[in-house]
C-alpha cells in the first residue's frame, strides 16, 4: 500500500516547472499556500476537504484585484494540487510571492 507522504512525493517529482516552497501561515483557519508557480500551486487547508479532480475554482490573493481560475488535478485529505487555466507570468507570482512568506489565499 502506497502512503500518502510517498504520493505527494512522486506527484513532486512529476513536475515540469519549478514550486518555490513557503513558510507556514500563522492563520491556521486561512487556506494556506504551500507553493506556488506560474503553472499551478498546491493549497493546504485547516480541515479536510471535499474538492474533486476536475473541479473549477477560483482563488483570490491579498492585493489582487484579478482572480486566477484552476481545475484541481488532486487532493489529499486538507491539500489540493492545483493547475491555472492560464500560467501565470512570472512578475505576477513574484508580486504574490512579495506579501511576504505567507501570501494570504482565498477561493472565491
């Protein structure tokens, strides 16, 4: 039997572009980003989640005014791996990534 921590490895590996890992939120009600790219980003939540592959969302993050659109290819109990219908240009995830170590995420 394959374990979870073992999945998410595997999936880690899978990747085509680079995840910049982040410092944990000090919310622990909020959504939290655990990494991020111009592809896609992988979110953790404060309890399990009822999110399916191919789910549209939309998320929000603090001093954005535009929301980014997705489809869940994965989740894992409280994470979701999701990608972007569009990449996102660099200076865009540099600007997210510039709140701080906890940019703050919402799904609209």
């Amino acid at each position: 039997m394959e374990r979870k921590h073992d999945t998410a490895q595997a999936a880690s590996e899978r990747r085509i572009r680079k995840r910049q890992d982040l410092a944990p939120a000090s919310n622990a009600n909020a959504v939290r980003l655990v990494d991020l790219s111009t592809h896609g980003c992988c979110l953790h939540f404060a309890a399990a989640i009822e999110y399916r592959p191919g789910q549209f969302i939309r998320l929000g993050f603090t001093g954005e005014t535009e929301a980014i659109r997705a489809i869940v290819r994965w989740t894992n109990s409280d994470r979701v791996g999701a990608e972007f219908t569009s990449d996102l240009s660099d200076a865009r995830v540099k600007a997210i990534l510039g709140q701080g170590a906890a940019p703050m995420v919402g799904l609209l």
